[in-house]
C-alpha cells in the first residue's frame, strides 16, 4: 500500500501525521512524505529564499519521517521535496507515484474553510484520483484524545459505497474501535404543483416503504459483516430520514465520532468542477476527520461486471 502523507509548517501537518499513526497499517507499507515550497522555483533561486526554505522542508520531513519509521513497523519512508503549487503538486504526485491514499490535514473548521474554494485540502479532495483522508487534531474538539476509535461510515446500495465498506473491514483498528453504520433515507419530492391524487400518494407511500425494507437488509447486511469481524459490542446501526449530508454531520457530532468514512467515485475533471457532493461536502464541514474512499472507473467496471456474472443465467441445454 502506498500512503503519500502531505505536511508544511503548519498546525495541519499535527493531524495528519497524528491520523496516520494512529492507524495500523499493513507490513512493508510504503509511507511517502512530502513538502511543497510554494512558489516559482527561479523565483526563489534568484531572491535566495531557497536556501532557508529547503532546511525547513529537509527537517519537516526528517521529524515526521523518524516518526512514522518509529511508529509503525516494518514501514518504507522516502521523503520528497517539490517546488510550485502545493495543491498540483500533492495530486501530481500521488498519480505519479501512485498512491493509495493521500493523507492532509486540516485544522481551519471556521467559516474560512467553508466559504474559501481554493484551500489545498479542498483541492486535494476535488482533483485526487485515489482516496483521500482529511485529518483533524482531535484533542480540539473531543474529550477522549484517542484517535479514530470510533468510525461512522455512511452506506447506500451504490458500488462505492461497497468499496467503502470493504476497505474499512480489510484495515486493521485497535480493539476498542467502536463502529456505527449508518444508511440515510433521502426525503421523496413533495413540490406538486397540483393537489395529488390518491393514487399518486399511494404510490409514494408504496415506494417509500419498500425503499424502507431495502436499505434496512442493507444496514443489517452490512452491520453483521462488521459484528462477525469485531463483535456485536462495537457495532451500532441507524438509518434516518433527511438529506444525506445534513443527518451525516449532525448523527456524527451527535455520537462523537473521530472519522467518517464515505464512498466517492472518481469522476471525469469537468464533474468535479461542481461542489455538491455529499463526501466533499461532509468532508468541509465535518468536526472530526473524514476518509473519502474514491474507486477509480476501472475499479467500479470490475465490480459490476463481477456481480453481472454472479447470476448464472440457464443455459439452453438446461445446465
């Protein structure tokens, strides 16, 4: 697994490097750390900026480096210097590379992150083709200073939210680790612009019932599968009607969550110019961290083309 951590001067390299020890990781993890000078790099050659620019990123990542070897056994950590946009550089270089996961932090949860565009985590979150983790310092909003024992993840029935779920039962978390599987039932539309007819009302009812039933198997499916793994004591389950992101913020403030964990899939860039997904959105407004797990198109293609060939269709000889 490669797991590209980004860190600068700031109070954000704190929650980022704390978000990934606090994790355990697969042996021979490849842990890369990197640090972007910002700016033209014959810009600071000629003002000679880059001298004290350089010893700063040498012992930034030298400190979180020594770390992450001390911390987490049998890891690989290289360390890697760029010079220019940190935003571009962060997503060119977990595409290059590639990584799994890019780790940034984030410690601004004002109306400065959520009103200003062109943050790097946004950015980050908006252009990365892999998964992304938004890590914030915990001890700022939670009592308990143990970090990501307790997970919320938010399920549906799409095949991103199936990768979700996968990767988070394929990680390993410390045995106190509580989990709360939520499905959120999105409100029918109820703007007619006429009086329905009890037929119309009728159908609603039908079909938000059935809906119902579906997401309920759902949540159980997907919370026996976490009970089987970790025991039915740190399993908890809920589904609640509302707009996605709004119950998921609110339900994880409620329970005191250290991360959300959402599916997302990686889109074409003109899609990701638009800023109304439900995981970036939860992403900039949430308290605690939040792990945007991003299938790529091929991943998503193979996943439905598996489950098209687990229905056997009978053959015309009859086997």
């Amino acid at each position: 697994m490669n797991i590209l951590v980004a860190i600068d001067s700031s109070a954000a390299t704190h929650a980022a490097l704390s978000a990934t020890l606090a994790r355990r990781w697969p042996a021979g993890t490849h842990f890369r750390v990197l640090t972007v000078i910002p700016g033209n790099l014959r810009d600071k050659f000629s003002d000679g900026g880059i001298s004290s620019d350089l010893f700063r990123a040498h012992w930034l990542i030298d400190k979180a480096s020594s770390e992450i070897e001390s911390l987490i056994e049998n890891s690989v950590v290289t360390g890697e210097i760029n010079v220019g946009n940190p935003a571009k550089s962060i997503v060119s270089s977990a595409e290059a590379w590639p990584a799994d996961l890019v780790v940034v932090g984030s410690h601004e949860r004002g109306p400065s992150e959520k009103l200003f565009t062109g943050s790097v985590s946004k950015s980050v979150m908006h252009k990365a083709n892999c998964s992304v983790l938004l890590a914030r310092n915990l001890a700022e909003t939670h009592s308990d200073c143990s970090p990501m024992n307790r997970v919320m993840l938010a399920v549906d029935d799409s095949p991103y939210s199936k990768a979700a779920v996968d990767s988070v039962l394929n990680s390993t978390w410390p045995e106190n680790t509580c989990f709360y599987i939520l499905s959120v039932m999105s409100p029918l539309y109820s703007g007619f612009a006429y009086e329905p007819s009890a037929l119309v009302t009728n159908w609603a009812l039908e079909y938000q019932e059935e809906r119902h039933r579906e997401v309920e198997e759902l949540v159980l499916r997907v919370s026996r599968r976490f009970e089987n793994a970790f025991g039915s004591a740190h399993v908890e389950r809920g589904i609640i009607d509302g707009f996605p992101e709004v119950v998921i913020l609110k339900t994880a403030r409620d329970w005191d969550a250290h991360l959300i964990v959402v599916g997302s899939h990686g889109r074409p860039d003109i899609a990701k110019r638009f800023l109304g997904s439900v995981s970036q959105t939860v992403a900039m407004n949430a308290d605690c961290s939040v792990l945007i797990v991003r299938s790529s198109i091929a991943q998503i293609k193979r996943m439905k083309e598996r489950s098209r060939e687990s229905i056997k269709l009978p053959s015309a000889s009859g086997f």
